[in-house]
C-alpha cells in the first residue's frame, strides 16, 4: 500500500488543515490537500491526504474509512494513478 490516500465525501466547508488535523488522529501527516474547482474555488468534496509511512496509511484507511467528518461520511481509500481520459482537444479535426 502506498502513503498517499484519496478521501471522498469531505465536507464542502472544510479547509486543507482541517482535513490534516482530522487524519492525525491516525498517524503523522506529511500533506492533505483538498481539491478545488479552478473557476470557482470551491471544493469538489474530495482530495488527497499523504501519511508519512505506509504503516500510518493503512491505519487511517482503517480507523477514518466511513468516519464522519463535520457531519459528512467520508471515503478513504488508497490514491491510485489517473486514467489516461479519451477526447478533448487531440482529435483529428473533421473533414
């Protein structure tokens, strides 16, 4: 397992140092980082949160998956790599 886990279901309201200070009840947190839209700059509800050892990781992933965090349920889960999308701006143009 790696050190770097995805938390989904996080409080609309809630701050990068709240997400950190809600994990360290696991273990020593390296960086939490909450996504925002970068119209808007609100958050998308999900983000990122780095353990210092995988030890620590599987700790929070046991202990917080389903927690509730400022009335919300949250989802905490390994971070796997993104997925290459198909579309966008690199398809041949049309005849």
């Amino acid at each position: 397992m790696a050190t770097k886990l995805f938390v989904g279901g996080i409080p609309f309201k809630a701050t990068d140092n709240d997400l950190k200070e809600f994990f360290a009840t696991a273990g020593t947190v390296v960086s939490a980082q909450i996504i925002v839209d970068k119209f808007s700059g609100r958050s998308k509800g999900f983000g990122f949160v780095e353990m210092s050892t995988e030890e620590e990781a599987k700790e929070a992933v046991s202990k917080l998956n389903g927690a509730d965090m400022q009335g919300r349920k949250i989802l905490v889960d390994e971070a796997r790599p993104m997925e290459k999308r198909e579309g966008g701006f690199d398809r041949p143009p049309r005849p």
